[in-house]
C-alpha cells in the first residue's frame, strides 16, 4: 500500500496547495531570472546582491529550478502539490541550518549570507505550511478529508447519522402510512368468510 492511497483525491484544500506553491515559485523564479539578468558568474562570492541577497549564478539556476518545480506542482495539484510543499520547505530549512555552520568559509559556494539564511528560513516555513494546512493537526473539523480518512469508523457513523436525520421524517411517514393500511385491511383469515 502506497502512502497516496490513504489521501483524498478530490477535496477544497487542493486550492490551498495549489496557490501555495505556484506563489512560491513565482517568487522564487522571480529571484532567479534577477540573477542571471546581472549576469552573475557561477561560483563567484564577493557578495553581489539581488532583491538584498547575495547570489551566484549557481544560486540563481537553483531558484529557477525549484520555482519551476513547484509551478509544476500547482499546474499538477492536488495531494502532489502538497507533497511537494512539504519536502521543498523541509529542504528549504534544511538548507537554512546547513549554511548557517558554513558562512564566511570557503564551503559556502552559493554565496549564502545572513539574509539568505533567513530567507531560506521563511520561506521553508511559508511552503511548508502551505504543504500542511488542512492535513497535520489536532483539531482538524470533522468534514476534513484527512480527519475522515484516520477516523473512518467515526466519519461512517456521523454519516449514517445524517442521512437518518435526512430520511427520518419520510420513513416516519411511510411507516405510519403503512400502519394505517394494515389497521383499515380485513385480517387475511376473514376475508374469503
């Protein structure tokens, strides 16, 4: 069993997921087409800055990448824009962490600096959330299709319970019409006498 066959397919938070991650990528492509406008050389890290960040050419080709990557998961949708929300924005931090330990050495060949940490920062957590809204909670509604899917017992019984309040007065009419048939017929054994 594969982990997409306990999501949802078709529910109203795919909206989310979608906006979310063609946002991001717009900015991130944005930032990246700034890059290779200033014709940036690849690994260069004197400190040349685009939007208040230091970049390279390097960093400018990764951002169009990954922006491109998540305008294809908004095109896609769905729990694949989710999916990809999530893990984009874990590497986002991930990388965030990571250049934090190598600014102002020489392993820092994305001329990574303070802002771009940040940036790494926040923008990991705006995709990840983007990624987890509606799916990772406690307090999740009952209509939610992730709620509904760990709690199926649960989601079955309230369901029944609704059509029932839904049919419960066409029933009630039924059977009370069917009472007052039974009552008004002659008993089968006196008929033919």
């Amino acid at each position: 069993m594969k982990l997409s066959d306990e999501l949802p397919v078709d529910h109203k938070l795919a909206t989310v997921y979608r906006y979310g991650a063609a946002f991001c990528g717009l900015v991130l492509l944005t930032f990246g087409c700034l890059g290779f406008a200033d014709e940036l050389s690849p690994f260069n890290t004197n400190g040349r800055h685009i939007a208040g960040m230091s970049t390279n050419g390097v960093l400018s080709l990764i951002s169009v990448v990954v922006g491109l990557v998540l305008i294809g998961g908004a095109v896609v949708g769905g729990n694949f824009a989710s999916t990809l929300n999530m893990t984009v924005g874990t590497l986002f931090l991930l990388s965030g962490f990571a250049h934090i330990f190598i600014l102002d050495r020489p392993a820092n060949v994305l001329d990574f600096g303070m802002t771009n940490v940040m940036f790494s920062f926040v923008m990991g957590l705006v995709i990840l959330t983007f990624g987890m809204y509606g799916r990772v909670s406690s307090k999740l509604p009952h209509d939610n299709p992730y709620w509904r899917r760990r709690h199926a017992r649960e989601a079955a019984h309230e369901a029944l319970a609704v059509r029932r309040a839904q049919v419960g007065p066409e029933v009630s009419a039924t059977r009370g019409a069917r009472a007052l048939s039974s009552a008004s017929a002659p008993p089968a054994g006196r008929a033919g006498k």
